[in-house]
C-alpha cells in the first residue's frame, strides 16, 4: 500500500510517501511496524493523539482495518482560521 506522510511527519521521516508491504490488520499494527523500523519512524510516531490518519483519503480511527486499503496518509490535525 502507499503510506503518505505530511507536514512534520514528513520532516521526521525524510520522505513524502513510500510503498510499504505489510501485515498489519488495523492502522495502530501499520504504526508498530513502522516505528520498530528506526528511530525517524519511533519519533515520529511517539504520540498518537497528535496525529490524524486518513485510509483512502477518508479520516479514519488508529483502530480501522487496513482491508482493501490502497492508501494511508498520516498528517497532524488540522486547523481552522
């Protein structure tokens, strides 16, 4: 599947998007494997509450499954003005 990754995720991890192959059921197993890679990915995935996920360019909950999922974006909450 395709990972995106925006704004200071990008920044902690050095890249905009990657293809990963993965075993994950739900969006939460995706972050554990991704932060037991290195320590851009621990970093930048140390604290849920500050980031939102997107499956399939629909907002979506760290507990969803990954099924059928082509895309995942990973981006901080955004906000108004």
């Amino acid at each position: 599947m395709e990972v995106l990754y925006f704004a200071w995720v990008r920044e902690r991890i050095g890249l905009p998007k990657e293809r990963v192959e993965t075993s994950a059921v739900t969006v939460a197993e995706l972050v554990e494997e991704l932060k037991a890679r290195e320590e851009r990915y621990a970093a930048a995935f140390a604290d849920l509450s500050a980031l939102r996920v997107a499956l399939d360019q629909e907002l979506a909950e760290f507990d969803a499954p990954l099924a059928g999922v082509r895309e995942v974006a990973f981006f901080p909450p955004m906000t108004g003005g």
